[in-house]
C-alpha cells in the first residue's frame, strides 16, 4: 500500500488500514508470535557513539541484539551513532543489497499515518508487513518487530539495518521517541527521502542519454574493429598492395585487438577490482574523492550535490530536535565524500571547543560563499534550520542548471568523438582503395 497523500485525515485507503488494525489486531499479535525462533546467542557488534564531551569513540560489544548495544550505551552515557554485526575478514561483498528508497518513504508514510490515529507501533508494523512488496523491506520489518518484542526501542531496531534506514533516519527517530512527537517527525523523514528521491531521479534522467550514446560509440568501434576491418585486412593482403602509413596503424591496432582479447578482459577485470578495493580502504577512497573534486566539470556537479545534501540533512535532524552535535557526526558520514567527511568532523569538533559554527566552515575552503553567509545568519538568528533549508533549495536549483549544462556538453563531446573514429576508420579504408586502384593503373 502506497500512501502519498499528505491530507492530516488521511485517505480513504489509510482509514480502512486503520480500522482493520484496531479490530484485527489481537489475533495477529497471537499468530506473527507463533513459530518465530528467539536466540539467546550473543553477536559480537562494532559501535561507534559521542561521549560526554562530544568524542567519538567505538569498540565491539558482545549482546542478543544491536538494541542492547544501544542500552548498555546509553547506560555508559554514550550516544550511539552506529551499531552494526561485527563481520569476518574473509566475508567480501561487492555489491551490498539495499531497500529502494521509494519503499523506505511509502513504509515511512504508512506507519506516520497510524501513529496518528493512536495505533501501537508493534501492531501498525504487523499491519505493514503483510502488505509490504519488497522481500527484503518486508524481513527487515519482521526482525524489527521482533526485536521490539525482546523490549529494544524503534530506533535501536532500525539502526540493526542499514540497507534499509541510514545514520540520519535512525539518529532522527532516537530524537523523535525521546520527545513523544514520532508521527509529526515520521512525515518530516518521509518528506525528506521524497525530496531526495526526486532529485536521484533528475540526475538519472539527465544522463540516461549521454550514457546510452556513449555506449553506442563503443559498440559502433567493436564492431567495426572485430567484424570490419578484418575482412579489409583480408582483402589487402591478398592483392599485395602497398598501403599507406594510416591504413596500416589501424590495421595494427584492429589484430592488437582481437588477438589479445583476454589480456584486454584481465586487464579490465584487475582496473574494476582495483578499483573496489582502493574505495574500500579508507586512503584509497580520501585519494579518489580527492580527485573527483578537483575535475573540471564532474568536480563542480559533485561538490553541488554534497553540499545540496548536508544542507538537506542537517536541516532535516535540527528541525527533528537532534542536538547539533550528532546532527554533525551524521551530517558527515551522510556526505559520501572522504575530504567533506574529514572537514565536517574538524568543524564539529572546533563548533564543540566553542569556535562556533560559521568560523571553522570559512576556514575549511570547502563552502562557496553563498553557503558560509546562510550558516552565519542561521547561527546568529538561531534559525539554522530555515537557514539550511533555504540553502538546500539553492543548491538543489544549481545543481539542476549545471546538470543540464554538463549534459548539453558531454552529449556534443561524445558524437563528435563517434564521428573522429567513424571518419578516421573511412579516410584509411579510401585512403588504401585510392592507393591500390592507383598501383593496379600504373600496373
């Protein structure tokens, strides 16, 4: 079931739901309950949390469930940032499955509308499930469910699953369940993965057409290169004619081509592996984000989107009530950029030594002038949370322009590169015709 609709009565679908909730309920309490395997095995899980001081530490805590950790942290005087299962050395997984983030706001949406109406969580959730689509969302919530039944709260539950709810979504509910106010910060969550979504899928669409041109220039050169020039090759030999300087090096690079195809395929398997690894090592990554920054135009569209995003996010914590200084941990492990990463912690921990907020984001060199003026005025007037919102929208607004404009680009770039090999693979082939039919003359 897909709620969009963002009327406080909710729709029609949405009050039906509820209705059968109330009246279902027990029965499904009693049958989700029966047959579900509880462990009493303890599970080593790595944690990172901010101590009094506002330091980050982490360790491994030993526990039934990641909500435990979450307990005995609290019980420290820590505030978790990230729980996770403590996972072998020889366990490596390229690819790691997530929760598609359209599922992630409808579920969000869903259960905003039941904590409204006064539904517990535990049978808002059981309701969910059965209706849920996704299998993976749809196990993640019944390990959430459980989990609430051995007694960890709903922000400990979600923080076990990353793949479906991120460091600022979790960080979010802790905040929400402290002030009793989760349906109203459920739909700000909602409205901020819809905001999100929509911009992921304006930068997909931008570039599903440069991407399929490009491709189309590298079929386009295979197959002249395994299926044309091969025959050319055939047919010039086979006159014993003398060719000229440009037929005979694409000639060359045509037989380099096809007859050591497998160390061109080993070569391309060693650069995708090589470069997993290098983005799974914390230099690799810092070098390589590094990097990306500083291309001409890659660099500026990605830099737009970071700051696009932690404006997003940081606004989206402090209107939940999130502290700033975990709003900052979360805002840069959300960055997705080693060198802002890196910046937004020195800046958390200058904001936590009393330097205050603006300064240290001047001194960073990362934020555009634009962004340090609203930071500023948002730290002044203590409106940081309109102040990130509007600098979201702005950066949202170029981000879409310079999308557009890198496009409008990068699609010329590509065909006439098409063009440059079409053309130069015409010039040798007339170029040799010409030569031949000339030697055949005089012969």
């Amino acid at each position: 079931m897909s709620i969009l609709n963002r009327d406080k009565k909710g729709t029609k679908a949405d009050k039906e739901a509820v209705k059968r909730a109330k009246q279902d309920a027990p029965k499904r309490a009693i049958a989700f309950g029966m047959g579900r395997k509880k462990t009493d095995s303890t599970t080593a899980y790595r944690y990172s949390a901010l101590d009094q001081m506002g330091k980050k530490v982490s360790g491994v805590e030993m526990a039934l469930s990641s909500g435990a950790v979450h307990m005995v942290l609290l019980e420290r005087g820590l505030q978790p940032l990230e729980v996770s299962t403590k996972s072998s050395v020889l366990k490596f997984e390229i690819t790691k499955k997530k929760v598609p983030r359209s599922d992630v706001m409808n579920f969000t949406r869903q259960l905003a509308v039941f904590m409204k109406a006064g539904i517990p969580i535990m049978e808002a959730l059981e309701v969910i499930v059965e209706e849920t689509q996704n299998k993976l969302l749809r196990g993640i919530l019944r390990e959430v469910i459980d989990s609430l039944r051995a007694g960890d709260t709903f922000a400990a539950a979600a923080a076990a699953h990353p793949e479906a709810f991120p460091n600022f979504y979790v960080g979010i509910l802790e905040s929400a369940e402290l002030t009793g106010n989760l349906d109203a910060v459920l739909n700000q969550l909602a409205d901020y993965i819809e905001r999100d979504t929509k911009a992921r899928s304006k930068i997909t669409a931008a570039l599903i057409y440069p991407a399929v041109v490009a491709c189309m220039s590298v079929v386009t050169v295979l197959v002249l290169t395994v299926f044309v020039l091969p025959r050319f090759t055939v047919f010039f030999k086979s006159l014993n004619a003398k060719l000229p300087l440009i037929t005979i090096l694409m000639m060359d690079a045509s037989s380099f081509i096809l007859h050591w195809w497998y160390a061109e395929a080993a070569l391309a398997i060693i650069l995708v592996v090589g470069f997993i690894a290098m983005r799974r090592s914390t230099g690799g990554r810092a070098w390589m984000d590094a990097v990306m920054l500083k291309l001409p135009v890659v660099g500026d569209l990605t830099q737009t989107a970071i700051l696009e995003r932690t404006c997003r996010i940081l606004s989206s914590m402090l209107k939940a009530g999130v502290d700033l200084p975990r709003s900052m941990v979360v805002t840069a492990e959300s960055a997705n950029n080693a060198v802002y990463h890196k910046a937004l912690e020195g800046i958390r921990e200058a904001m936590m030594e009393g330097q205050g907020l603006a300064g240290p984001i001047a001194r960073s060199g990362l934020f555009p002038g634009a962004a340090r003026q609203m930071f500023r005025v948002g730290e002044e007037t203590g409106t940081l949370d309109q102040q990130l919102d509007v600098a979201a929208e702005y950066y949202n607004r170029e981000l879409e322009v310079k999308l557009d404009r890198a496009t409008a680009l990068f699609e010329p770039a590509i065909i006439i590169f098409m063009g440059v090999v079409v053309g130069f693979v015409a010039v040798a082939l007339i170029s040799a015709m010409y030569g031949i039919y000339n030697q055949v003359k005089v012969g």
